[in-house]
C-alpha cells in the first residue's frame, strides 16, 4: 500500500494530468449530446454578455443591409398576406377556423448576436431565452430559410445549433419529386450542404428545390433550405450523391425566428403512444 | 515575485479578451485560425510546478471554451500542453541554463531558440483542437490543413506581441 502511495506521488503530475484529460474528454462528450441542460456556453449570462456588447458595434457596419432585408422581407409577407386573402374570399372559407391548426406554429423573433461558420460544429447565439418561451428543441429559421435547432436556453438567451454543424440533421423533401432525404453538412463549405438517402431511381434535376418535410413536427413543412447544385450517382451507390446551394447566406445572418410548435406535444405522445419510447 | 503574479493575473485576463473579442472574429482564408492565448501558458515562468501549470491551463481552456460553444475541446488540448511544456523545456535547456524567475520568452533566449520551443507545443495544441472537433479522422487531410496554416498565423501573431512588449520589459 505504501508503495502504491509512493508510486502515485511520484507521477502525481501525470496522474493529475490523466485526470484533467478524463474530466474534459468528459465535458467533450456530454456537450455532443443533442440538447444538452449546459450553462458552460454563450447562452451563459456573463459570456452573452460581453459578446452582445461586441456585436452591437460591429452591427453598425451592416446596419444598411440588415434594414434593407427586413424590409424587402416584409413586402413579401405582405404581398402574400393579400394573395392568402384573396384566395379564401374566392373559395368562401374566410369563416372556417380551427383554432388548433390556424394557430399550429408560433414566432418568436430574436436576434442573433453570436456566429461562426467556420468550425466543424458552428452554434449561434440569440438574445431571446425561457422568459420570452424559447425552449430546447425548438426550430429556428429566417426569412431565405433554416437557420437550426435550439440547443441549450439560460432566462434571456439561447444557443442555437446551426445547420452548419456536422452533428445537424433535417429531414427534408424534393419539391418536384415528393421525395424525403436528409440533409447534413459535411463540414467543409458554408455555402454548400449535402443531401442524402435520395435512393438510385429518383430522376434529379440541376435546380430542383428542396424544402423541410415536416415529418419531425420540429420545423414546419415548406421552409426552403436549398437548390440542387451538383448530383452524381456512383457505379454500386445505393443513393444519389447530392450538394445543395443553401439558400442561407449564414455569413450574414442577423435576426432569426424560433418557431414554437404548439401540437408537437400531442404528435409526440401519439406517435410514443403507437410506436413506443423514441430510442 | 508579487508584482509577477500581478502581471500574471492581469495578462490572463487580457489573453482572455483579446482572444474572444478580437482574434476570434478573425480566421485567414476560412482555415486559420488565431488562438494567441496558448502563449499565457507558454510565457508563465519556467520554473513553475506542472501541476499548477495544468490547472491554470484548465481553466483558461474552460472560459475560452465557454465562448466557443465548445465544453472542453480547449480545455482539453491546452491543458496537454501544459503537461509537455516543462519537459520540453528541460529537453532544450540553452547553454548555461534558464535564469532564475525569468520566463521562456523571446527577449530572453533569442529567437531561434524560441521557435523551438514553441512551434511543437502549438502545433500539438492544434492538431488536438482541430481532431477532437471533427471527431474522427474523416476529413484528415482538411483538419491537417487548418492545422498547419492555424500555426502559422498563430505563431506570427505571437511573435509580434513579442516583439511589441520586449522593449517595455527592459526598462
């Protein structure tokens, strides 16, 4: 025994040294869990913080765009609003309300005031949190498409992890098609992002759009994430080989909606109802 | 000896702020990154006990993680080079050794004797940070490529805080 304890004080430096590695190897792996309850980031108040400080003044430099965008944004809205109307007056279903279905999907809209895109795993951080509703698991999308999942709120701010994140899947669809893949960034190209398990038989072509699927009842279907840019078919691949042009531009990403799905609780336990407990 | 830890004290907050407000907005060619505040650890005095050394790189990795979004990567990369700089040290000792108190720096032991000490270590910090983030070898060749230019940029940033603060230490 004693010689044990010798034996330990003689490499304390190296056993301290396996210890702190255990206990950040530790820190690594619980971090990669999809939702984690982690206050260590920048939803951290302190960190939000000084980061929002720093980005309020290289916000002044793009002030122009960011104005620029929100109010082309609202034009559209505004122009579709009026089709929307139209629409319902000329089939005579201005009446019909199903309160549960109308209001399915809430926004919440929030600033971003930390991005990067430049990592393998990129994470974006907003200045709304669980005092305005946000919640984990939550969607998160702009006006030109998905931007992400919410991964970690604290009260006033929230993580984001972004499409942009190599551990990010969204289940997607081909418009043209019908047809469902996923979709996941390769960590190379900001700009460009993988579709897969698009299977051999499904005739592509370059352009096609690709939207969320809304079978995860975590984002809405028809938000647009990406055209066709680029497709190959390997000799013995059972799918296509798919890279999308994001229609996201994450570089300049400077307000972002999170969206509140107000059924997904009872599309959860139903489908937990049927299918059992999701593994 | 108090007036050092001061100093300490005071440059490991600045590390901090400089690396979270300022280099990390900056990345060269979308694979270089900046990480200077490997140089706290590197700078700290030469005879300081590793297991002091390890802690302190612990928690610097830890804050800088925590504005990163990257619960341990960093952490976990510099508090391995805060293991291996001593021995690294005592592989190169220069000729009549280090004097006491005084800190593995550039003013002190020249520059070719501190390219020495320093590419190896950061180039570790580096090719740690970058695999542990892609967890894998996948895209080995892409993660060696932002290795090797993050060293590059890091280093000459390094060198130049040196060279700008040499003067201040010698009055």
């Amino acid at each position: 025994m004693e010689r044990l304890l010798k034996f330990i004080y003689a490499y304390r430096s190296f056993f301290t040294f396996l210890l702190l590695e255990l206990l950040c190897a530790w820190l690594v792996i619980e971090n990669n869990q999809y939702q984690s309850t982690t206050y260590f980031n920048t939803s951290n108040q302190l960190a939000a913080n000084i980061i929002s400080k720093s980005q309020s003044v290289r916000e002044y430099f793009s002030l122009r765009d960011i104005n620029s965008e929100l109010a082309t944004e609202n034009s559209v809205l505004r122009k579709k609003l009026d089709q929307r109307n139209q629409l319902l007056y000329a089939m005579e279903l201005k009446n019909f309300r199903e309160p549960a279905l109308i209001n399915r999907f809430d926004y919440i809209s929030a600033k971003v005031i930390n991005n990067s895109t430049r990592y393998y795993k990129n994470f974006i951080t907003i200045n709304k949190g669980k005092v305005h509703g946000v919640l984990p698991g939550m969607a998160a999308i702009s006006s030109t498409g998905v931007v992400g999942k919410v991964k970690s709120v604290s009260d006033n701010f929230a993580v984001l992890i972004s499409l942009l994140n190599i551990d990010d899947h969204v289940s997607s669809i081909i418009k043209r098609t019908g047809h469902y893949g996923t979709v996941q960034w390769d960590g190379l190209d900001p700009h460009l992002i993988d579709l897969k398990y698009i299977p051999r038989h499904v005739e592509l072509k370059l352009g096609d759009t690709i939207m969320t699927s809304g079978y995860n009842a975590v984002f809405p279907e028809g938000v647009f994430v990406g055209v066709i840019k680029s497709f190959k078919l390997n000799e013995e691949a059972q799918f296509h080989t798919i890279k999308l042009e994001l229609s996201q531009d994450f570089g300049k990403l400077s307000f972002v909606e999170i969206i509140r799905s107000n059924l997904k609780k009872e599309i959860d336990s139903l489908e937990q109802k049927t299918i059992g407990e999701p593994k | 000896m108090i007036r050092n830890g001061i100093v300490n004290i005071v440059s490991f907050f600045l590390y901090i702020l400089i690396q979270v407000l300022l280099l990390k907005n900056i990345v060269l060619f979308n694979t270089a990154f900046c990480f200077l505040y490997v140089a706290f650890i590197l700078m700290l005095p030469s005879e300081m006990n590793t297991m002091l050394l390890m802690f302190i790189a612990f928690i610097l990795g830890f804050t800088i993680d925590i504005f990163y979004n990257s619960l341990g990567m960093h952490a976990l990369a510099l508090v391995c080079v805060a293991y291996l700089r001593n021995y690294w040290l005592a592989t190169i000792t220069p000729q009549g050794g280090y004097d006491a108190g005084t800190s593995p720096t550039l003013s002190a032991n020249g520059l070719q004797w501190f390219l020495v000490y320093s590419l190896p270590l950061v180039f570790i910090h580096h090719l740690i940070l970058f695999f542990v983030e892609a967890a894998g070898f996948v895209l080995f060749w892409y993660t060696m490529l932002k290795s090797i230019t993050s060293l590059l940029f890091t280093l000459t940033v390094m060198l130049l805080f040196q060279y700008l603060t040499i003067d201040r230490r010698r009055k």
